[in-house]
C-alpha cells in the first residue's frame, strides 16, 4: 500500500506519542506501507521546523532523524503543476499522491478542504483516526 502523509501528521507524531499519527508514524518504521514523499515535502519539513512555535515543542535531533528517513523512502521526483486546492500550499499533496501513486492521503487539516474531496483520482483522503481504525485496524 502506498501512502502520502501531510506533514501536519508527521510533526503530530514526534510531538504527541501514543496518538493516531505516532501510530501511523511506527507502521511506517514497520515496513506496514510505503511512504510517498517529494523534496518539496521534505522541505516544507524543514522550514515548519523552524517556526518557533513549533521549536518549542519538538525536538530537532527527532526533525533531523526524520528528514533522513524520509530521503531513504520513496521520494517522487516529478509532480503534476496543476492542481488547484482551497489552500495552495496543500496542491503538492494532491500531486504527489497522483504521481506517487498512492492508494491513500492521510491529513489531519479540516481547513484546507482536502478532507471534504475525500478522494483525489485513485487516492482516498482520510484523517489520521480514519487510517489508524480502517487500514491499520486499531483503537485511538
């Protein structure tokens, strides 16, 4: 199965263990999906990073483990420029799941109107809770 997190769950994971996120974070180590991810993803990963909210609650060894992580994964090198989003910086999510072919989009961000498409071509866009209880089958 092939998978493209929001990075909105990927920081949840490092700050909130024992969440949903967390939970996907560690099927992923597990080898039970693969992740899709893009150079754009890994630097928006690295910019959020530095955001001093953000500094304050996570820890920059765990930041840095994960962006190696991430450069060991699937990375897609091409993404389709056209796709259009109620927040243009989520429009890389929706190209990088078509071009990874990913089976699933997991975000947690109800703003940004990813949620309510609840499927980009043969993606299937669902919340961290949604993949943990449907797809991994366990409990929040």
């Amino acid at each position: 199965m092939r998978v493209v997190l929001d990075s909105n769950v990927l920081f949840s994971a490092l700050i909130s263990p024992y969440s949903p996120p967390h939970k996907i974070f560690l099927a992923w180590q597990n080898g039970r999906f693969e992740l899709i991810t893009c150079r754009e993803q890994i630097e928006e990963i690295r910019r959020a990073s530095r955001y001093p909210k953000l500094q304050r609650i996570l820890q920059g060894h765990r930041v840095g483990t994960l962006i190696n992580r991430l450069y060991l994964g699937n990375l897609v090198d091409k993404l389709p420029q056209d796709m259009q989003t109620h927040d243009p910086e989520d429009a890389f999510l929706l190209a990088l799941s078509q071009a990874g072919k990913a089976d699933i989009l997991v975000t947690g961000d109800k703003r940004s109107g990813l949620l309510r498409m609840g499927s980009h071509r043969q993606a299937r866009i669902v919340t961290p809770t949604i993949f943990c209880r449907e797809i991994l089958r366990t409990s929040d």
